[in-house]
C-alpha cells in the first residue's frame, strides 16, 4: 500500500503520464474495432424464438411496414367511406417503394355471408370483389379477433 501510494500520490505526473500512454493506446485501437451485433451472436444458439422470427422473415420477406389507420364520422361501411379507402389504397400503390396495401377492402370475410369450410376455400369473400354482405361485414369486424386487429 506504502508503494501505491508513494507512486500515485507523492508523483502524480508519472501516473498521469502512464494513464494517458494507457488511453492513447485505446484510443490509437478505435480504427480496429469491430461489434457484431447480429442476431445470431446477440441470441442463444439454438433459440426457438430466433428461428421461429426467421422462418417468418424468409416467408414473407422484409421487416418493413407501415400501419395507417384513420378514423371516421360516418359508417366505416358507408359507399362514400368505401369509395375513398379505395382511393387512398390505389394512391398508396402509385408509390413505387409501396410493395403491397392491406385494407378493410381486400381482406377475406369468413361470415359475410356465412359458408362452410370447403366453401371459403373456393370464394375469395371480400369488399372489393362486390359479394359480401356489408352489414355482416359490419359485424364481422366488430369481433373481438378483428378489433384488435383493424
């Protein structure tokens, strides 16, 4: 202890000659320094999560998406409302960064109106294809799976 403190205290210039010498050499190894933040050294090896995340990515592509939502005074449902999403989708697909547009438009209804199993397979139920039942549609969305959703 008697050494320490007769170094550090007693001659402080060779302490702070050597503390700089030490933080030069770091700072002179800035350059070299290299941080792999990618997923796979970032997560266990063998993590269910990770493949689980990939397997959707390799799927369905980028992580990239954008969730515009709007509110309205009117009837969602309403002709006029209906003929404006239309728009705004068809707006929103000019863009040339725009790969794809989901709306309330496009999306399969399971019970507007109401089909069987082998049915829905064959029917793609939909606003925009013009044959489903708006007022089922209404109710279909109102459901506790889609308001979470939409």
């Amino acid at each position: 202890m008697k050494y320490f403190y007769n170094a550090v205290i007693k001659k402080p210039g060779n302490s702070i000659v050597l503390l700089l010498l030490f933080v030069g050499f770091f700072i002179a190894q800035i350059p070299n320094f290299q941080l792999d933040a990618s997923s796979d050294s970032l997560v266990l090896e063998g993590d269910n999560n990770l493949r689980y995340y990939q397997s959707i990515r390799k799927n369905y592509g980028s992580d990239d998406y954008l969730v515009i939502s709007y509110q309205v005074k009117d009837n969602l449902l309403a002709p006029k409302q209906l003929k404006h999403l239309a728009s705004l989708k068809k707006d929103l697909q000019a863009i040339e960064q725009v790969k794809s547009v989901t709306t309330i438009l496009d999306v399969p209804l399971f019970q507007s109106p109401p089909l069987s199993l082998t049915d829905l397979t064959s029917k793609n139920i939909s606003i925009e294809n013009g044959n489903a039942d708006l007022a089922l549609a209404g109710k279909e969305f109102k459901h506790p799976l889609c308001t979470r959703i939409i």
